[in-house]
C-alpha cells in the first residue's frame, strides 16, 4: 500500500516538471529526446548486466509495438500538447479519470467486474473530485472550448485513454516473462524515435527546437530519472503484483499531490477542494485496497 501512495506522489511531480520543462524547448522535440536517451540508457543497462534478457520473440514484436504506440508515443504526444494550454494540477486531474478507463477495459479485456465494495471505494474517490472539476484553470483554455469542454482537455482525456490501454499490453508482456527494464526500454526507445520524427515534420528543424540549453537539460534529465527510470518501473511492478484496477483507482491520488506540487513549485492556486479530495480519497483508497486484499487472500 505504502508503494502505491509512494508512486503516485512521484507520478504527480512528473507532471510538474514536465510543464517546467515546456518553458525551454519545444513539446514534441521534448519527448523524443527524453523517451530516446531513458530507453538508450534502460536497454543499456540491461545489456551489460544481462544481454540475455533482451531478446524479443518475433511473436512478440507486434504487442512491444502497441506498447510503443500506446504507453509512450500517442500518450506523450497528446499530453504534452495538451499541457501548454492546462496546468499541471488540471493535468493530474484528469488522469485521474484512469479508474474508470481501466475498468471498462479491464471489463471487455479480462472480463473482469468490480465488487460492490470496490464500487464505493471508486464513488468516495469521484466525490471528493467532482469540486476540483469546477475550480478554474489556466485562462487560455477558455478560447478552445468545444461545448463543455475544452480541446486540451478533450485531447488529454485522448492520452490518459492510450496510456490505460497500454498497461493491459504491458501486463501480457511481464506474463510471458519479459523484463520490466526490457518492457519500458524498448517502447521508449521506439516510442521517442517517433517522436523526434515528429517534431520534424510539425516543429520544424529551421530553429533550434531548445530555447534555453541548460535548464533544458537539468529538467529534462530530472524528468528521465524521476519518470523514466522510477516511476515507470515501480509502477510497472505493482501492476504485476495488484490488479491494474486497484493501481489506476489509486490514480485518485494524483491530482490532490498535483495540486500541492504545482502550488509549491509553480505558485499554481490551490484551494479548499484538494484538502476535500484529499480526505475522500484516502477513505475511498482503504474501502477499495481492503477488498483487493481479500481477494488476495
């Protein structure tokens, strides 16, 4: 339990320092260099300290591919696009939104239903951040709208669906005895190559696609040890330990973490609605975490 807490607050300061990161270079190009260098230097790792587990089945490529698509390239693209125009607490917020994805899916891909008590605890969690939906976000957005929503966060919810998707491809993955290191590696590696193409094709290559070297460089390396290299593989070993349901329920977690991280570090306005979503979903956290347990029993 405590690992999953743990992971969510490291989940949370990503978004944090992804949106510091977006004032010196430019999102797409962001991506490739970030996902590019972390799967160089995970599949590095792994070659010199067990080159046997980096061989794929040719049977395999097609789900390393989807992984590559879905957790990294399609999930990244539309995030970080989205998140010029959202703040990062907003961001957090609507990921958010995860438990429900997986449970859909987990309903048509592992026939998987949730238990009545499983339902509550998802319930204390929505309620405590419905107040969150109505506080205001970053002014631009109001010039996006698109009937009650606006497009970034239309697109966002586009990510946050890739991303959900992608862990149920990543889990087919680890049963048929794949690294962790191998997994995330492999999808950043592919998934960053896309997006440094991208970034061509809709940046441009006439200016530099950094604004500022340095500081691109320290929020960017952050970024690949913070998210990359922890908080991917812990958060791939606690699928393979807890049913993705129960992990993305805890994703509650993130936007009451993600509001008191952009306040703290980028003077983001946080209100009496995290402090409110904060108490819900801990008592929505512990109705749901003690019926997983005793279906672990």
């Amino acid at each position: 339990m405590f690992l999953v807490i743990l992971e969510y607050l490291i989940l949370a300061s990503t978004f944090t320092i992804a949106k510091a990161t977006l004032f010196y270079a430019k999102p797409f190009f962001i991506i490739g260099f970030r996902m590019t260098l972390a799967g160089i230097l995970l599949l590095g790792f792994k070659y010199f300290t067990d080159k046997r587990s980096l061989k794929i089945y040719k049977s395999d490529w097609w789900l390393f591919l989807k992984t590559s698509l879905f957790h990294i390239y399609l999930a990244f693209i539309l995030e970080f696009w989205a998140l010029q125009y959202l703040t990062s607490s907003k961001t957090n917020l609507i990921y958010s939104t995860t438990p429900f994805i997986a449970a859909v899916l987990a309903y048509f891909i592992f026939a998987e239903k949730l238990s009545k008590q499983k339902s509550v605890g998802m319930l204390i969690g929505l309620f405590g951040l419905i107040p969150i939906f109505l506080t205001q976000t970053d002014p631009r957005e109001s010039a996006m709208q698109l009937f009650s929503f606006s497009v970034p966060e239309l697109v966002l919810l586009g990510a946050v669906f890739s991303a959900t998707y992608a862990w149920f491809v990543i889990k087919k993955l680890l049963i048929k005895g794949y690294s962790l290191v191998v997994i995330n590696g492999v999808a950043m590696l592919i998934g960053g190559i896309f997006a440094l193409f991208t970034s061509f094709i809709f940046e441009g290559i006439k200016t530099s696609p950094v604004f500022d070297l340095w500081p691109f460089l320290f929020w960017v390396l952050l970024l690949i040890l913070v998210a990359n290299i922890i908080s991917y593989n812990l958060y791939t070993w606690l699928i393979k330990h807890y049913s993705i349901t129960f992990v993305t329920f805890a994703g509650f977690l993130c936007p009451v973490f993600g509001g008191f991280l952009g306040w703290f570090f980028l003077g983001e306005h946080i209100t009496w609605h995290y402090y409110f979503a904060l108490a819900c979903v801990t008592v929505g956290l512990y109705v749901f975490y003690k019926d997983e347990i005793k279906l672990k029993a």
